[in-house]
C-alpha cells in the first residue's frame, strides 16, 4: 500500500467523505488483492498490471467511486453513470453503501486486467 494515498484521504475535510474513502479503499484491496495505487489527477487511483481498476474522488457533496473495464460487467440498474468502459457511482451522505457488491463488481471487472 501507498502511503500517499491514507494521507490523500485525510485531508478530506467532510468526517463522512473520509470514512467512506477509506472503507472504499479498504474495499478495492479485498477485492483485488495484487493492487497498486498511487495519487494521480489529484485522486487516489488503483491499478493492476499498470491498467485503470478504480478511482475514488469527492466533490462538495459527494464521494464518486469509478470502476475501470466494466465492457462486459452487467451493473444494477441506475446506480452508474459513464461511457461503457468505466462506470462511476455518486454516493451522498447517509446513503447506504453496498460494499459487497462493489466488491464483487471490482473483483469482474478486474478479472480481464
């Protein structure tokens, strides 16, 4: 793991934002164990075999978590957002977050990686 990206999401100013980056975080490395992450863009991205996995962003109200290659992925209806090859999900505060299900969408799409 890279320390960069635990002190990236500390200075998360909103307490609710951080939690849920890091508990992202910790989701992203469940679900693909030989990850590597890095800060780029100004975000904490994650990589295997040099390609795109996932992404974690904030905005003002909002936690934006971007999974990479989901050509192939059937995905909940509603929930995502963006071209075909990476979909992006808005969560906002109290809404309920499905971890295992992003889990076990990051660990398809990374599969083909």
């Amino acid at each position: 793991m890279n320390p960069e990206v635990p002190e990236f999401i500390e200075t998360v100013k909103e307490p609710w934002q951080r939690e849920l980056c890091f508990s992202l975080r910790e989701t992203v490395h469940q679900a693909v164990p030989d990850v590597q992450e890095r800060i780029q863009y100004k975000k904490p991205h994650f990589l295997k075999n040099g390609k795109y996995a996932a992404a974690i962003s904030t905005s003002k109200d909002a936690v934006s978590f971007t999974i990479f290659n989901t050509s192939e992925l059937t995905l909940p209806e509603g929930l995502f957002d963006g071209p075909p090859e990476r979909k992006t999900i808005k969560l906002k505060k109290d809404q309920p977050v499905d971890l295992d299900q992003l889990s076990s969408l990051m660990q398809q799409a990374a599969a083909s990686l």
